[in-house]
C-alpha cells in the first residue's frame, strides 16, 4: 500500500500518508493536486495514456489496484442496463447465458477490448428493451425504498434500547450510591456493631446484583431481521405451486318479472316500439344515452307484476 503514487509528481503514501489518489474512467491514477493543477478548465488527457478525461469523472481510489476501480464503476454502468432479473426468463439457462453477456461486456470495456463494438451493443440492448429497463429499476427503486425503511426502523430500535440501557445503569448506578450512604449513616448512628452492618449491607448489595442480572436476562431481543424476516422463521425457498382453475364463464342474469316477456333489445325498432321515443342526439350518445336502452328499460318497469297470480 505504501508502494501507491502518483505517476506524474512521484509523490507515494510512505512519504505522504495523506496522499489522496484519484482514478477516472480510463483506470489509471493521479493525486489530488495533479488532477487540481492539469484539469483546471475542467477536461484535459490522461498522462498516462492520452485518453480525453473531464475533471467531474475522477473519483477517490478505493482499492490498491486502480484497475479494481475502473471495474466497478463499469460494472455498476452496465448493470443499470442490463437490470432483467431470473423472473424475466423463460428458463434457467436462458438466465445463465444473460449473466455470461454481462461479464463478458465487463471484461471488454475494463481491458479495453472490442469496445467500440461492445458500446454499440449496449446501445442496441438499450434501444430494444426500453421498456423493461424502466420496469425493473423502478422495481429496484421500491425495494431499495422499503430496504432503507427497515433499515431506518431497525437503527431507531437500537437507539431506543441503547437509551433504556443508559437509563438502567444510571439508576443503578444511583441506587448504589444510596446504598453506600446508607451505609456510612447506619455506621454513623447506629448501635449494633460494624460486622453486622457491613454484613447486611453486603446482602442487600448482593441482591441487587441479582436484581440486575434478572434484568438483564429479561432484555427483549429482536424480533425481525432487518430485512423484514421475523427471527426464527423458517424461510421456503422451493418454487410456488401453480394452481390451475377453470376460468370464469358468464351466465346472463334472470330476473323473474311476474309479466308478459319484454321483447329484446334489438327488436324494439322493427316492433315500432321506438316511433313515440325521443330520437338521441349526438351528446346523448356520447354520454351513453341510447333511444333503445331508455325504452327497453321502460318496457321492463310496465311489463312487470301485469300477472299478479303467478306472485
């Protein structure tokens, strides 16, 4: 580690400790001071390999090898790409093979290899599976949202028991001392002699000891991972069952009118049930209003209970 420098002042960590060394997209590395001094209107080349770089890309190294760097801002670039999950195949393979095209991506553009044509690639990908991309990171999104909302309530639980830890030891810390003053005032007042008191003390002292350990025993622990899984619960990871039902099928509703049959809806017209009905007009048909449906409706109200017999 105290081998790193920057390759341009020769400045390494064993004669700075404090050296901070910056890495851009190209993978190579450059101290803080270089990167402020050569990229002062904000872009410029590499030292090292001429490669156009702007001053906003570096960013602090932080493995010992820069090349680990490079990798991993490459690989966090692609993978909001290529974002599909196991859900989005078909099969296991199908998952496999998309996974090996995502290193092999990776590996192209971290050594430098076809990377004009593997660009070109990830920009067709992204063209053709624009949709998909969205979904899944704003699935992502969710879950990372509910993720840090257990996260959060987990960090407030540790602060709430690290408080009434605090206040325990405190208040046992207070009835110590009152013991202790008890003590001192029985040895100051009292008759009997300072065995006997320094004998009961040490009993009431042991008790409380064991006040305390009873306390501590009794100390609820968690309940639930911090990934909303409750503690203790066995977790199946075989897959769902599917379950095959018989679809819905629709069966037109009767209703038992006690008259004679309404005729059908398409009829009213040809049975001249329709020549004393207001004829719609084209804002009633965009609200739904029909002349049909109005008297259909009107037919069913004076058709019905015509036979009170049958009731």
């Amino acid at each position: 580690m105290d081998d790193q420098g920057c390759p341009r002042c020769k400045t390494t960590k064993y004669r700075n400790p404090s050296l901070k060394l910056m890495v851009n997209v190209c993978g190579h590395t450059l101290c803080e001071s270089c990167v402020e001094m050569l990229f002062v209107r904000g872009s410029g080349n590499c030292v090292q390999c001429e490669t156009p770089l702007r001053k906003s890309n570096f960013r602090l190294q932080l493995f010992e090898d820069p090349a680990i760097d490079k990798e991993v801002e490459i690989r966090k670039k692609v993978l909001k790409i290529y974002n599909k999950r196991d859900l989005d195949f078909s099969s296991l393979q199908e998952y496999n093979d998309y996974l090996e095209q995502v290193e092999e991506i990776v590996f192209n553009l971290t050594n430098n290899v076809d990377v004009e044509s593997t660009k070109q690639m990830m920009e067709q990908y992204q063209r053709e599976n624009r949709d998909i991309i969205q979904r899944n990171k704003a699935k992502l999104t969710r879950e990372q949202e509910e993720l840090e909302e257990l996260l959060l309530l987990e960090q407030q639980d540790m602060q709430q028991r690290r408080l009434e830890t605090l206040q325990e030891e405190q208040r046992q810390l207070q009835v110590k001392r009152k013991n202790k003053q008890a003590l001192l005032d029985e040895l100051e007042s009292s008759q009997l002699p300072a065995s006997i008191l320094l004998a009961q003390h040490k009993d009431r002292a042991a008790q409380l000891e064991t006040q305390i350990e009873k306390q501590k025993h009794n100390v609820k622990p968690a309940t639930m991972f911090s990934t909303g899984i409750p503690k203790g619960q066995t977790v199946s990871l075989a897959p769902v069952p599917r379950i095959e039902e018989v679809l819905y099928k629709y069966q037109p509703l009767y209703v038992e009118t006690y008259g004679p049959p309404v005729p059908e809806l398409e009829k009213l017209d040809r049975l001249g049930y329709l020549s004393h009905v207001r004829t719609a007009t084209p804002q009633d048909l965009a609200g739904g209003y029909t002349s049909g449906l109005a008297c259909h409706r009107a037919l069913q109200d004076a058709f019905s209970g015509l036979f009170p017999s049958l009731m």
